[in-house]
C-alpha cells in the first residue's frame, strides 16, 4: 500500500478549488479521488487539520464549517511518534526552513512506501534531494 503525505499548499485545493490563484486543482482532485478508492492511504502529521483548516479560515470563513465536516470524513493515519518530531527538527535545520513544513516531508521519510505531495515549490527545492518528495504538478495523471 502507497501512504502519501498532503501538505496544506495541496489539500486545500481539494476544499477550495474556485479560488482563482490556485494551480493544478485537476491534479489535486485526482489525488483526493484515489485517496478515497483506497488506491493511497493518508498519512499525516499532527497539524494537517489545524493548518489546513487555518487557511479555510482566512479564505472562505462562511464555508469553514461545512468543509471542515468534509475533511472529517477522509481515512487518515496521524504520524505523530518521536521518531518523525526528530527528523522534521533535523530537516528545519539543515533546509532553514519552517518546523510545520518540515513535519509533513518527516512523516514521509519516517514510513516506507510513503511520499509527500507538495505544491509548496520552494520547500521542494530545498528539500527534492531528500526523496520522497514530488510536486503535485508532476502528480501522475490517471
């Protein structure tokens, strides 16, 4: 079974996909529909909900509620033992970068036959050497 790890630069495609600034909604859909034909199970880290729900928050505030009951209904595993906290701890420092960003490619790193999807293109540069990371953009088509 193939775990992939949603960071919230994608899943809130799947919640808002009208917003006009938003790119590969299709390739994100796609995603959440293999997702639900159990093709993928989610793994995520501890705060995927809050951060993504942040977002929503900010975006679409009269919708919060009602999208927030759609995420309830997705499987997800949370990775949230002291192993993937370690790595994501060593990955912020070494990619001098944000510890939130850095849990979600930890959870990735810490399962085998686990990948993040990103849509965060500056979080990939720093970290696609790492492996276990793709842009969603070059999420395969199905």
């Amino acid at each position: 079974m193939t775990f992939v790890v949603v960071d919230a630069s994608v899943a809130v495609k799947w919640l808002l996909p009208q917003q006009r600034e938003e790119a590969d909604v299709d390739k994100a859909l796609q995603l959440l529909q293999a997702v639900g034909r159990q093709d993928m199970r989610m793994l995520q880290p501890p705060h995927f909900l809050a951060e993504l729900m942040g977002v929503v928050v900010r975006l679409a505030p009269d919708h919060a509620e009602r999208l927030f009951a759609a995420v309830q209904h997705l499987e997800i595993s949370v990775a949230d033992n002291a192993a993937v906290y370690q790595t994501a701890m060593h990955l912020s420092r070494e990619l001098k970068h944000h510890l939130f960003d850095t849990l979600y490619h930890a959870a990735a790193l810490e399962r085998r036959n686990a990948v993040l999807i990103t849509a965060d293109a500056a979080y990939y540069r720093k970290a696609s050497s790492l492996g276990q990371i793709i842009l969603l953009q070059d999420f395969p088509a199905t």
